[in-house]
C-alpha cells in the first residue's frame, strides 16, 4: 500500500480548484490538520501567500530543500520560488499584464 505523501515546507503541489487551478506552488507553511500557504514568486509572492486546503491539492513527490534555495544566504525571495519551480519542470504562467 503506497503511503501519501507528506504537506511540508518545501513540497511542490499543484491546485486542483479555484482560480488557480493548474498552477504549481511551494508549501511555506501549515497552518492547520487540513489548511496550508503556498506561494509561487509571481501572482502569490511571500509577503501575501495563498492559503490552500489540502484536498484542493495534488502533491508532487518532488521536494525542494528550503536551505538550498538560497545558497549565497540572506533571506529568500520571489525570484528564488520562481526560480526553484523552474528547475523542477514546472513553468511560471506569466502574462503581458501585472497580475495581483
């Protein structure tokens, strides 16, 4: 029997509902049994981060290493989410217009 995968900082989930549906994001946090925040670097930055159910989740095996996000050090950015979802193989949906 296969074990579910665990909602930690750092694992890459992709929506399943709402606006965002199909849209890849990084866990920061979790707040509750059932509740996380998730951001992308784009339209849900760090300062403002989405809370998400987690049965409006699909989560990725893929973990990043919230350590190795930042190697020179400081405090991580959006540039950097962006920039770690990227390398996974998930693209950032940008648009021509400002969003948010």
């Amino acid at each position: 029997m296969k074990r579910p995968l665990s909602l930690e900082r750092g694992r890459i989930v992709i929506s399943t509902q709402g606006r965002d549906k199909g849209r890849a994001f990084l866990i920061l946090d979790r707040i509750g049994e059932d509740t996380v925040t998730v951001a992308d670097g784009l339209v849900h930055r760090l300062e403002r981060p989405k809370k998400k159910k987690t049965k409006h989740l699909h989560v990725k095996p893929i973990m990043v290493n919230w350590d190795e996000i930042r190697p020179e050090g400081g405090l991580v950015q959006d540039s950097d989410l962006r920039r770690a979802l990227e390398a996974n193989g998930f693209t950032v949906k940008r648009s021509l217009c400002k969003e948010g």
